[in-house]
C-alpha cells in the first residue's frame, strides 16, 4: 500500500475518446481529498493541447520532459479509430519510452491497441471493448486476448475494456495503492460500483459471430437463430447443415470459436436477455420461453456468463418507460 506521492502521466492525443481520460483522471484526483498522493499529468507526443473524439480540447499539464525521471503509472486511452492511433509513429514512441519509465502500466479500451504496437502485450493476457476484442487479436495475434473482464492484470501490465471500464480499473488502482476505505469513498462519490458486477458479456453477448464463410455453419445458424427454444441436438444440427456431427463441431470452432451446442446456449441466453428487458412475465415463464426448460437452470446459466441472476439483470437493463413518474402541472 502506497504512502508516497505517485505520479500518474496519462497520455493524451487526437480524437482520443473523452472519457478514457476524464473518467480515471477524476478517480485518481477525487481519492486525493481522501487521503492518497496522486499527482496527476496529462501529457501529449507534441506537449500541445489535444481535441478529443468528442470535440472538447483537453490541456496538458506540460511537456515530456516535466515528468518525473520514474513515473507511478503510465495510462494510455484509446481512439475508435485504431489503426490512426498505432499508426502514429510519435505516438507509439512516446509510449514506448513512457513506459520504461513506469512501475505500472495500464490501458483503457483501444489504448491496448497502442500498447500492442509497441510490444508490450507480446505473450500476456489484455482486454479492451467487447466490440474489439477480435480486431486486437487478428492484428496482434502475439497477445492473449480476453473479451469478457472489465480488466486484466498480468505482470505490471494492466488493460481495461471499454470506455467507462477505465472508471473500474482506476478505482482497483486506488485500493492497491492507498486501500479500499479509500477506493470505496471515491466510488460513493462518483456514484459507482466498488465492484461493478458481472463483466462484458452483459454488454456483448448480442454481438454476432462474423459472418462464417461454410454454408453448413449459416444454414445451422439461420436455424437456431429462428427457434432458440426449440430441440437442437448435435445431430440434428448436423442434418441441417449436411455435414456429419464431428464436421460441424470442427467447423463452429475454426469459424466462430464455439462448440455448435455452446452457439446453442448464447442463442437462448441473447433471447432470455430481450424477454428479460421487454416484457413482464416471470423468471420461470422466460426460462421455458427461450429454451432452458427451468428457472434453475436460466439462473445458472446466467450466473456463469454474466456473474448476474436473471432477476438483478433485468433490474439493470430494463427499459425504464415504465417507471417515470409524471407529474401533473
């Protein structure tokens, strides 16, 4: 646990996005009036201002070389556009010599696309945004790519998912460095989790497979796809691809990275999800509706994929037309 100041350089640049910044920066500087020592610098590869993606121009607090000879933490955010930002040969730099310099290096959301480029995720385990898991890992297939974590340690090295994921993974910062009586006044006061539940696949679990290139594969998605709740066995499923079973298991696995029975189980859970946001009926009623046959079982199910029982992802995602109060004039 830290007792010292500890400089945090957080590395800003062009359509950068707003919040991979703002949202740690005010982790780190709010836990200041609860007892840490966060000095907190915003840096750029030119020592200019930046405009981030949102059109809000960000000030530094100086140029490179006002920081300090070591520094705490190195934080990298993200652009959408990555291609821009690992294509940035100054940018890529200056990461590369920051984190040298640093005892512990972090990313938030398509920053690990940046700290990829310059070698740094060679052989560890990293996240960032659920829609770009699959990109980070066809374009750096040297780094073990995780898409469901909020964040991922490995070494001293660590990756956040997407956007607010930053606000996660520099709470978890504060309470390694200062405790959790600390990160949990800070959480209080930005109103968040301390912890948030569950991770990215409450987010990500409708995001579709690619498009597969074998026709067996799409004809057996087409058809889950129309009837999530229906009787889809392993054989079944081979007839109406045309291919034998071990065929179509094979297949699933090199096209969309999952078992034909584990496509199956995402199906009914994409479909328990919608029942779950947009309608009334019962946690049993929904069970049987998308094909798990149980509530028992739905709440397993749900439990294991997104850390959440069915009742609280409801609670979370529900449209909230139903419960604004109007008020008459």
């Amino acid at each position: 646990m830290s007792r010292r100041s500890h400089t945090v350089a957080v590395v800003a640049f062009d359509a950068v996005q707003l919040l991979d910044v703002t949202g740690p920066v005010e982790v780190f500087t709010t836990a200041n009036r609860y007892g840490a020592d966060y000095d907190v610098r915003v840096v750029s590869p030119s020592g200019a201002d930046v405009v981030t993606s949102s059109g809000l121009t960000v000030g530094v607090s100086g140029p490179l070389s006002s920081l300090p000879r070591r520094i705490g933490t190195l934080l990298v955010p993200g652009r959408r556009d990555w291609r821009a930002a690992v294509g940035d040969p100054d940018l890529v730099d200056t990461v590369t010599h920051l984190a040298g310099r640093a005892e512990r290096v972090t990313s938030v959301c398509a920053g690990a696309f940046v700290l990829a480029a310059t070698g740094l995720l060679d052989g560890r385990r990293a996240a960032t945004h659920w829609e770009l898991a699959r990109e980070l890992a066809v374009a750096f297939p040297g780094v073990r790519v995780e898409s469901e974590p909020v964040f991922v340690r490995d070494g001293h090295v660590v990756t956040s998912a997407g956007v607010t994921a930053g606000i996660d993974l520099a709470l978890s910062l504060v309470e390694e460095d200062w405790g959790a009586d600390v990160a949990r006044n800070v959480a209080r006061q930005l109103v968040v989790f301390m912890a948030r539940p569950g991770g990215q696949a409450q987010f990500s679990a409708r995001l579709a497979p690619g498009q597969p290139r074998h026709s067996a594969v799409r004809r057996v998605m087409d058809h889950v796809g129309a009837d999530p709740s229906a009787e889809h066995t392993l054989d079944s499923l081979a007839v109406v691809g045309g291919v034998s079973a071990r065929h179509l298991g094979r297949l699933f696995r090199t096209e969309i990275g999952m078992s034909p029975g584990q496509y199956v189980e995402s199906m009914r859970m994409e479909a328990a999800q919608v029942l779950l946001e947009k309608g009334g009926d019962t946690v049993e009623e929904v069970a049987q509706q998308a094909g798990f046959g149980s509530s028992e079982s739905l709440r397993r199910a749900f439990q294991h994929t997104l850390g959440v029982s069915p009742t609280t992802y409801r609670a979370r995602f529900q449209t909230t037309a139903g419960s604004r109060r109007v008020v008459a004039a």
